[in-house]
C-alpha cells in the first residue's frame, strides 16, 4: 500500500506532525544528510590493505517550518510542546525505553514508513524572532511563526519498523530445512549435529530484500521435556557454498595413528565409538580424516564439537587441519579440557580453513583433500576416554553464544532480541518472563541478496543417548535497515 507524504516526530508520548495544520513543513523543507563514516585500514602485506573499522556516526535531518494558530497563544503553546518533545527525547537515557526519540518519514508513494531514532534535537529560531513583524505575524486563517528550524540527530540507519514496536508476522522469515517440503513461516525444527539430523535452518536470497543487514531475532523452543538442560547454544552463521559434510564419525577415520578400538553401542551415532584406555601422560593423534573441500570454501571458518560418550577430565582435546600433506600441520587450535567425565560434548576454538590470505587457486587447481586431526594429550591422571563423533559449526559469516544462567526449563520459550537489547527465557502458559541466560558474541545479522544459513547446535551435562537427538523449533524476524529510506 502507498504511503502518504508523512513527517512525524515524536517521544512515543507526544508526537509533532509536520504535515499538519498546526506545524506546515515549507516546500523542499525537509532535508536529511548521511552519516560520517570513520573507516581505518591495515596493512596485510607490502603494498595491500584491508578495511578493519568502518564505524558511523550519526545523521542529521532538518526540518524548515512554521507554526500555525488561531491565537497568539496558541503559537506559542505549539512551540512549547515541540520543546518538551525534544527535551524529553534528550533526557531518554533517564526514563523509560518506551520513550526514545522517533522520526518517522515516508514520502508521497512510498512502500513503507522509514523510522529512525532520534537523539537530539535544536530548534533554531528566526533572528528577528522578537520583531514585531514576526511577533504579529498572521495569514488568513491566524497567527504564525515562520522560518524555524528543527536539526535532530538520528541513528545512522533507518528501520523498517516503529522503535516502539515489535517484529509481528509481516516480518517472520520464511525457513527451510528438509524436515519440511518447502521454506515457511510458523517455525522450523531442528536437531544436534549427528547423522541423519538435520541442525540448520536456510533462508533464501529471495526473502531477504534490501541492501543493509537485519535485525535479527531468533526464538528457540525446545520439544519435549526428555533431556538434560541445555549448557550453551552454539548458533553459526554460513553464506553460501556450504559444507557438504558437518559429522565426523569415528568409523569413518581415515587410518593412521588411531589408537584404541571400535565399540558398539546403540547410544553412539551410527551405533559405534571409539575407546582408548592408557597409564601416565599420553600425547598423540586419536582420529584423522579426509576432508573433500570444494575450493569456494577455502579460508572459510569453523568451530569444531567433540562429541564423548563419556570425557575425560585430566586430557585436553584440539583439532588441527592440513591441506593434502598428512602432518604437516598449518594451523591446530588450544588445547581444551572437559569440565567433567560428563561433558559430552567439547567446543573447540575456531580454525580458518587453510589456504588463507592468497588465493592460491588463480595459479593452478587446488587439491580438493584436506586432513584433519583431534589431538589429545593427558596428564599422569587420565586414564582413557570413550570418543563418539565430531562436528563442525559453520561459523564465516558469524557466531552466537548463549550461556545458560539456570535451567530455563525444557519446553520454554527463549529470545535472543537484539532488537530491544534482550535475551530471555518466557512461559508462554503463563507470561511470566525472567533471565536465564546471556549472549556472547555480537547478535547475528541476516544479509539481503544472500543464501545463507544458520546452524545450530545445544550442548548439555547428560551422557544420554538422546542428547543428540535434543530438538528445538526454531523462529526468526528480521527487521529490515536501510542507509537512506526504504524502498
């Protein structure tokens, strides 16, 4: 639907319209500038530069108006309702979030309104303001005020949505993963990482309009009540291509120095782990693969999850990665420890899928293998460990944390907003909302013009079988942001 021409300034309490019979905006009176970028460059090597800050300040609009009345009075009464408008939006850190500053723009045939925050403002009056030319001043419908001016200071970015409101259906992104036929709203569930499951959920190009990135709220509901409180929530986020393979199953080893032998066990993925038991201090490679990278998702990263039946608390765990030439290792990540024998599953640190930096690829075909292996090296008091599978969390494009703070329950609602700066736990049975969690990472964004996906995955404390087998529904809005006004 096509907007009408609208100006509206407002502290959600009281609102200025500028296209009213009371404040007249003058032709070609309103204008509104770009913010300042601050951007700063590093050099990678001699000669070559990369952009590592590029921060923006805010914007100014102004608004050139008069204020109309029948009265005298009534002017000035105008006048000062714009000033405690402005006043109030100034003393926002103070009150409530309710009351941030907004502007609200559209102009004549627009799709959509474009709101920005505002910050501050100063109203600039005529300087002969006092005259009486000015003081006197009337037209055929009463007294005025012309040539004032309204600078604010708004947000570097507009918002396809009221700062007052909150993301509704009209702004739910459509999700697919093959759980279901095709890509909708309503919720996506998905599972852990292991074979058969299926632990992202993508959002296609095509729903995604705009240029500047989303806004990003994600909901999670877990689907039954069978499990151990999750620990942390691990979500990754990938452009396309992506991997082909996430598991890493300890029968499908690519040989080598693989001590320890293979189990059967219903409770481990593809129904097998490995076992090792050893004396004293041990250093050594306990599982190595061959990976088939495609070289579109070379110098791409990942964390990689360990996943045990049960740990060992006196080893540390990494992971290393080659390309083609068994040990000669390029990159290995920290060592970690489990917290406990019963962590089943171990995060660790993120590693850059080699070739980094060049593109190696102009100048021949790169060999599409590369070799991974999961170190461990114990101390005097380990004594083995049970090894399950391993899978990676794609995480190029981002990564979120959530860390739990007590258990939020099994089947509640759990909000990641940054949209109002929150993250929290809600019974939908009840309305009763509380913090059980907090987020790591900066909040995850979605980018208009891209396949992407995100990935999942919710670690807890039980070595039960169906840890791997934990479900959650997963949700997502996005609130679009424009770098000038929406389209």
């Amino acid at each position: 639907m096509a907007e009408l021409f609208t100006l509206l300034v407002t502290d959600n309490s009281e609102s200025i319209d500028f296209i009213s019979s009371t404040f007249k905006v003058a032709d070609g009176g309103f204008d509104i500038g770009t913010p300042e970028s601050v951007r700063e460059l590093t050099e990678i090597r001699p000669g070559f530069f990369r952009l590592v800050k590029n921060q923006k300040k805010y914007r100014t609009a102004t608004i050139t108006f008069a204020i109309h009345g029948a009265t005298r009075p009534a002017v000035l009464t105008s006048l000062a309702k714009l000033e405690r408008v402005i006043t109030s939006i100034e003393s926002q850190e103070y009150i409530t979030d309710t009351a941030r500053g907004q502007l609200a723009y559209a102009f004549e045939g627009a799709s959509q309104q474009t709101y920005f925050e505002a910050y501050a403002g100063d109203i600039v009056t005529p300087t002969n303001l006092l005259s009486v030319e000015v003081a006197h001043a009337q037209d055929g419908s009463g007294y005025y005020i012309p040539g004032l001016q309204l600078v604010l200071y708004l947000s570097p970015q507009g918002y396809g949505l009221s700062i007052y409101d909150e993301p509704g259906s009209g702004l739910e992104i459509p999700l697919y993963n093959p759980t279901v036929a095709s890509a909708q709203t309503g919720g996506v569930n998905v599972k852990n990482p292991g074979t058969g499951n299926y632990s992202y959920v993508q959002i296609d190009a095509d729903d995604v309009m705009g240029a500047q990135p989303y806004i990003t709220v994600i909901e999670l509901v877990g689907q039954s009540s069978g499990w151990s409180a999750w620990q942390r929530v691990y979500i990754g986020k990938q452009h396309y291509p992506y991997p082909s393979q996430l598991v890493f199953d300890d029968s499908d080893v690519a040989g080598g120095a693989d001590p320890g032998s293979v189990v059967s066990n219903v409770n481990a993925n593809d129904g097998q782990y490995r076992t090792n038991t050893y004396s004293g201090e041990y250093i050594g490679t306990f599982a190595d693969y061959t990976w088939a990278v495609p070289s579109g998702m070379r110098g791409m990263f990942y964390a990689f999850l360990v996943n045990y039946l049960a740990a060992e608390p006196n080893a540390q765990f990494a992971v290393g990665i080659d390309d083609y030439v068994r040990y000669g290792i390029r990159s290995i990540s920290e060592y970690v420890q489990p917290a406990s024998s019963t962590q089943r599953h171990l995060p660790i640190a993120p590693i850059q899928l080699p070739p980094v930096g060049l593109d190696v690829e102009d100048f021949g075909t790169l060999h599409e293998d590369l070799w991974i292996g999961v170190f461990t090296r114990a101390n005097s008091l380990a004594s083995g460990y049970s090894w399950d599978y391993m899978h990676l969390l794609p995480i190029s494009n981002g990564v979120r944390v959530w860390v739990r703070r007590r258990n939020p329950g099994h089947t509640v609602l759990n909000v990641d907003n940054p949209w109002r700066g929150l993250v929290y736990n809600k019974d939908t049975s009840t309305g009763k909302v509380w913090s059980g969690f907090y987020g790591m990472m900066p909040p995850l964004t979605i980018t208009p013009g891209k396949d992407q996906r995100f990935y999942f995955a919710f670690p807890g404390l039980s070595t039960s079988p169906d840890e791997r087998d934990r479900e959650f529904q997963v949700k997502i809005w996005g609130i679009p942001t424009f770098s000038t006004l929406a389209y």
